[in-house]
C-alpha cells in the first residue's frame, strides 16, 4: 500500500468525526451525554423531552433566570449529584459517573473554588458560553 492510499483510508475513517472533533471537549460532552433530553441546541427540546413529567429546562437562559450570573455551582451540584434532581431519579446524569475524573479547582462567581472533575468543568465552562 501507499502511504498516499493509507492516508486517503484514514482521511475517509475520520471524516464522519470530524464535527464531534472539531467541537471543544463541553460542547461534544454536551452532544453525547446531554442533548438527548435538553436537546442539541440546549433549549429543553430533545427527542425525549415529550415524553418526561418534568420538561428539561432551556440551559441557555440559566444566567438570565439568575440576575446575568451563571449559577456554576448549582449546575455542578446538579449534574454531579451533590444535589438529586427528582425528575431523574437520582444523580445526573442517570447514565452512570460518566463526569467523575481527575479533580481540578473551578472558581465560583463568589471567587471561592469548588472542586469538580475535568469533564464537568469543560460542560460547565461550554454551558456558560452558550448563555442569551
């Protein structure tokens, strides 16, 4: 084989990957893990958000709803279980500790530091750039 020709079947294994690759690390997070009840635009629209009691709330209006400041630490006590969502039934995300990892500091509006893994702190940092 060629390299030219190994190259061509890598660039054509890659390419449907290339959208999940080119997003930063919270944003495709957000894709796998999230968008299936918040939907993909994270507006509480996803394919199975009809068929839940409780409908998942617009996450991009989290700031809005608490005077301009995005309520970071009680989105990371949300999502990693520190506080239970009763609609979910226990920590979210109900897949498992998919967002347990290496631990790394977060600074809280309030400048005090809250200790979450490294992917909550990539969907945290994405779901605040998303804010309207």
């Amino acid at each position: 084989m060629t390299r030219m020709f190994l190259l061509s079947l890598i660039w054509f294994a890659l390419a449907p990957l290339a959208p999940l690759l080119a997003q930063e690390p919270g944003a495709a997070l957000f894709q796998t893990y999230c968008a299936t009840c918040h939907g993909s635009d994270a507006r509480g629209d996803g394919p199975t958000a009809e068929l839940m009691a409780i409908q998942p709330p617009d996450l991009t209006a989290l700031a809005r709803r608490h005077d301009g400041t995005f309520p970071t630490l009680l989105i990371a006590r949300q999502i990693d279980g520190r506080d239970l969502i009763p609609s979910h039934g226990g920590p979210m995300p109900i897949f498992g500790t998919f967002f347990e990892g290496k631990d790394v500091a977060l600074k809280l509006p309030s400048g005090q530091p809250i200790m979450v893994s490294q992917p909550l702190a990539d969907l945290l940092a994405w779901l605040e750039q998303i804010q309207e």
